[in-house]
C-alpha cells in the first residue's frame, strides 16, 4: 500500500515512523517532511496547506492512503477534496475538524451538550469584549476564535494583559480574519492532560494518555509554545478521571458532532484541565498533538494502517488497540529564541547513535550539503521508552546530551509531575 503522510514537523516524522512498522505499507511519502523524515520516507516539495497540488499528486501517484498531520489542511477541507475524488484519507471533514478551527463554535457545542468546560462568553467587538473584562477582572483567558498557530491564547493573569490581548486579537489583527470573534474564558486551575482518541463517529476508543509541556522554560515559566516535551502514560489521568472523561466528555462530544451534522472520523484530541471536581475541557483539537504524538505513537502496539482502515469502514468497535506497558518521554530541542524569532541553519551534531529505546523524531530540520541543519523553531524531539517514567526519562536526557546545536534550548524538567504523583 502506497501512504502519503501531510505535514513536516515531529508529529508527521512518528507518524511515517509507526506507519513504516506496517508490513502493509510498501512505500511511503511526506508532503512536505523534512530532513529526518527523509531517511523514512520520500519527501515531495508539496505545502501542507497546497490542497490541489497534494490532491494532483494523490491521483497521479495512485497514493491507496493520505494521513494528515496538521490542522490547517483539515479545516481547508482536504479530506472533503480528496474523498470527493474518490481517495481514501484519513481526517476529520471540513465540518467536523472546525471543533478546533472555531473556538466559539466548539464552547457552543460544548454549553448545548453539557460538556463540563469553563464558562465563557463570545465578542464580535473590542469595546464590548474590553468592559466584560473590567467588570470580570483578571485572571482570564482570551482566545482568537479562529487558528492561530497555537498562540491565540493568552492566559492572562492582570486585567492590562487581558485589554492588550483584546487590542492584539482585535485592533491590531495579530491573527488575521482568526481574530473576528474572540471568546473570554474563565481561568481554570489544575493539571493538564491530553487525551486523544479514535473515533468513526460511532465508537471512542481513547489512546494512552499523555502530557504536554507549553511554557518555554523549566517549571512552567515562560512564553507559551507549541509544546517543549511530553509524556505518557499521565498519572493525573486515574481510573476515575478516565471514566469521566469517557462519559461526560468524549463519548457526549462525538454524539454530538452527529447530532450537528458534522460526523466526526479521525483523531479527536480532548485538551484538559483536571482539578478534585474532574476534568474539564480547555480546548478540542482535530488531530493528534505536537508533541504528544511522539510518545503516544511509540506506545501503540496495533498496527496503525490497521486502525485507520477500521475507521474509514466504520467498523472501529471490531478492532482490539493494544498499547506497550511501558512509558515514553520525549524532550523537545529547541532554536534558542523560540517561540520568539529564531536563527536558522544551525548545524546539528550528535545524531548518529541515539541509543537504545530512542527515536530522534525531526521537526524542523533541512539538509545542506552533506550536513543536517535547524531550519524551524522546534527542532527535534529525543524520545525514548522504558518500562516506567523514571527510566524513559533516563534514557530521553542521555540522548539528549549527545546532541548540539549553536543556541539549542530544551526543558530539564519534561515529565517531573509525573513523578511527584508517582512518589
Ligand atoms: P488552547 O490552545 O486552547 O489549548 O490553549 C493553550 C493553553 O492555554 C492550554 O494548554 C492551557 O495551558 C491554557 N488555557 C486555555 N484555556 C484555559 C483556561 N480556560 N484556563 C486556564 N488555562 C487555559
Ligand atoms: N501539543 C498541543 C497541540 O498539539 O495542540
């Protein structure tokens, strides 16, 4: 079976990864890839987002599988397009993927539904949106309605933070056409987790649970990213959280996605915040997360072709998905400047022996000449497994330290609020 994976940053790297494990797949692409995924796959110079040249090369290649990776190409409706034109790809449609390419109409669907999430309120106008704040006070939660590159949300912890994150969403049009609506939340406090599932839109069947890293800096200090490490399982995630989560969140949400007309197939991505009161949702996205999927994928036992063709057939209850009973931890290398501006070209050293149980999953890499340089903002992501979270995160740092790059910073706490739990 010939598979197209879209994207070109970590998360598409583990997904050509897992997707190489297959003995269905002969031959694998990735639009756009990148000097890691290259090794894996052949790379063609294709954007994610180039919706009729991914579809050109799908028909011309006779791809029998595309996977997408990123949000962007989701909510453009790539899997509309390519379905229309008769080719198998695995996604959410247009419709469905908008639970993360609308933040007001996922809250909307959220508050219908009953899906326990912070309260919030929506604005079409500044001045509107700037005296809700003074009358509610900090700390609050602005977000731009629409994408955003992971940094339309701005936890603000003073009402001046809050008022300059309206005038940036609002008057300045930081985030373009994303920034017409804008919702105000209510500041929840607790542990996040993500949690990730598969759905045909009939079944839920979660995956391991996992935990992203969003500040720039050790003990969560600093700027928001896109996520500077992760790990699995997560220890905030009980027995107890899972059930709940199961029945009022997930199994709610996609019954309801069908009851709006907007069925939903693929990977939902439930992001959480869990308090003594149980979890509620912070955000729904429409596809694994970056960096979440490195861990999670390292842990999946079944055969991922072997899900995806369950979901597209609708017969997802059939299958049995088996996870490893071991741990991941995987520790994102970042460009120093990031998530501000970066240098770019930076040449990466010490990638030729990992270690055992590590996979260097690449994010933004290019090749020059015979050497393989930063060429984005997160670089790699060092991920290893072992049989409990203490050992992964061992071999993660060990790895970690045979790598370097002029400028390079990474987080050296990733995965220590699992281990207060587990103490
Ligand atoms: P989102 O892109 O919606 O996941 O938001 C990015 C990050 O902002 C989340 O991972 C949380 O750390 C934080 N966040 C979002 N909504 C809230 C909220 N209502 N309360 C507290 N933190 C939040
Ligand atoms: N790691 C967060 C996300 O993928 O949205």
């Amino acid at each position: 079976m010939k598979v197209l994976v879209v994207g070109g940053g970590g998360r598409e790297h583990a997904l050509v990864w897992k997707l190489k494990l297959s003995p269905r797949v002969t031959k694998i692409y990735c639009a756009p890839g990148n000097a890691g995924i290259a090794r894996d796959a052949d790379c063609i110079n294709i954007s994610a987002g180039d919706i009729q040249g991914l579809l050109d090369f799908a028909l011309k290649n006779k791809i029998d599988l595309t996977v997408v990776g990123p949000e962007v190409p989701l909510n453009a409706g790539i899997v509309d397009r390519f379905e229309e034109a008769g080719l198998k790809i695995f996604g959410p449609s247009r419709l469905a993927a908008e639970i993360e390419g609308s933040k007001v109409l996922s809250k909307e669907i959220m508050a219908k539904y009953g899906i326990p999430t912070a309260s919030y309120a929506v604005f079409t106008d500044p001045a509107e949106a700037t005296s809700y704040i003074k009358r509610i006070g900090a700390p609050c939660v602005v977000k731009a309605d629409g994408l955003a590159a992971g940094k339309g949300v701005i936890v603000a912890l003073d009402e001046e933070s809050a008022l300059e994150a309206v005038r940036s969403i609002m008057v300045d049009k930081d985030f373009g056409v994303s920034g017409e609506r804008l919702v105000v939340e209510e500041c929840l406090v607790g542990e996040e987790v993500s949690i990730l599932a598969f759905t045909d839109g009939v079944s839920v069947v979660p995956m391991i649970s996992s935990q992203d890293h969003k500040r720039a800096y050790d003990h969560d200090q600093g700027p928001n990213t896109g996520g500077m490490g992760a790990y699995a399982p997560a220890p905030v995630y009980t027995a107890e959280v899972h059930r709940r989560t199961m029945e009022e969140i997930l199994i709610p949400m996609v019954r309801a996605m069908n009851d709006e007309g907007r069925t939903y197939r693929g990977v939902i991505y439930a992001g959480l915040m869990v308090d003594e009161s149980g979890p509620k949702v912070l955000e729904f996205n429409a596809r694994f997360g970056d960096p979440e999927a490195q861990p999670v994928l390292m842990l999946l036992e079944t055969d991922l072709v072997d899900i995806i063709e369950a979901i597209l057939d609708s017969r997802l209850e059939q299958i049995e998905i088996k996870w490893k009973d071991q741990a991941a931890v995987c520790v994102v290398l970042a460009s120093g400047g990031y998530p501000g501006s970066y240098g770019k070209g930076k040449v990466i050293y010490g990638l030729e022996e990992p270690g055992e149980h590590v996979v260097v999953f690449h994010a933004g890499t290019a090749a020059q000449d015979d050497e393989i340089v930063t060429a984005g903002g997160r670089v790699l992501g060092v991920t290893a497994t072992g049989p409990d979270i203490p050992s992964a995160i061992e071999r993660a740092y060990a790895a970690v330290e045979k790598i370097h790059f002029d400028g390079m910073h990474y987080r050296h706490d990733v995965g220590r609020k699992a281990l207060e739990r587990i103490k």
